[in-house]
C-alpha cells in the first residue's frame, strides 16, 4: 500500500498538491507502482494529519490527472501507463529545473558558470 507516513508540508503550494507531487515522487522513485492501493481517504488524512475535506481534494486531482483510479466500493489504486509515467516524469523534472533557473536568475549568475557547475557536479555526484 502506498504510504504519506512522514509527509512534511510547506506554505509555498496547497497541502493537496503536495499530495499528489508525493505520490508522482514515490512512482519516479519506484516505490509506488501500477496496481498499488492507496490508502482510503481517512487513512491519508490520519497519515498525514490533514483535514478529509483536503485529503478528498487530493483524491480528486490525482484521479483527474490520471494516475489513480478508483473502482465502484473496491478503493483506489496507482494506475499507471507508460505515457503517463513519461508525463509525471518530464512534469517533475521541469518543475525542478524552473525552480533552479528561477533562484539562479535571480541571484544574477552566469549561465555559462551554472551549466560548467552542473556538469562538474553531475559527474561527481554517484
């Protein structure tokens, strides 16, 4: 069963964005996969300590971006495709990034300096 247990949240994006940014975390890192079983919304909202109103709404997302179904009475589940995964994949990676070239900007550095940076440190990290 996928798990929000530890889930810290920030002031920057709504809790129920957070939510579901978890969940796409979990399916890059591949700890959540196609067929795994969410918990229910009160167990979300007892995980993590979040209203069910807010929980619900995270439901919602997720099930409206496409990566969680749920079937009649039976609860729901990390449905995923391979178009999908290449979809959370590029959403989560360009959300990075932008993040990334946001704060460089602003702290006026050089492209040239970040991109010669980022390849010594890419090739360093293991």
């Amino acid at each position: 069963m996928v798990s929000f247990r530890g889930l810290k949240f920030h002031e920057d994006e709504p809790v129920y964005r957070q939510i579901a940014q978890s969940l796409k975390r979990q399916i890059l890192l591949g700890t959540a996969k196609d067929g795994d079983e969410m918990p229910s919304r009160r167990e979300l909202a007892a995980q993590t300590g979040i209203n069910p109103n807010t929980a619900q709404k995270a439901y919602h997302l997720m099930m409206e971006e496409g990566y969680i179904r749920t079937e009649g009475n039976s609860g729901s589940r990390v449905c995923l495709t391979p178009e999908l995964y290449a979809w959370i994949e590029e959403e989560m990676t360009r959300g990075l990034v932008q993040r990334f070239v946001r704060e460089a900007k602003e702290n006026h550095l050089s492209y040239k300096k970040v991109i010669g940076l980022v390849s010594e440190l890419w090739d360093e990290e293991s």
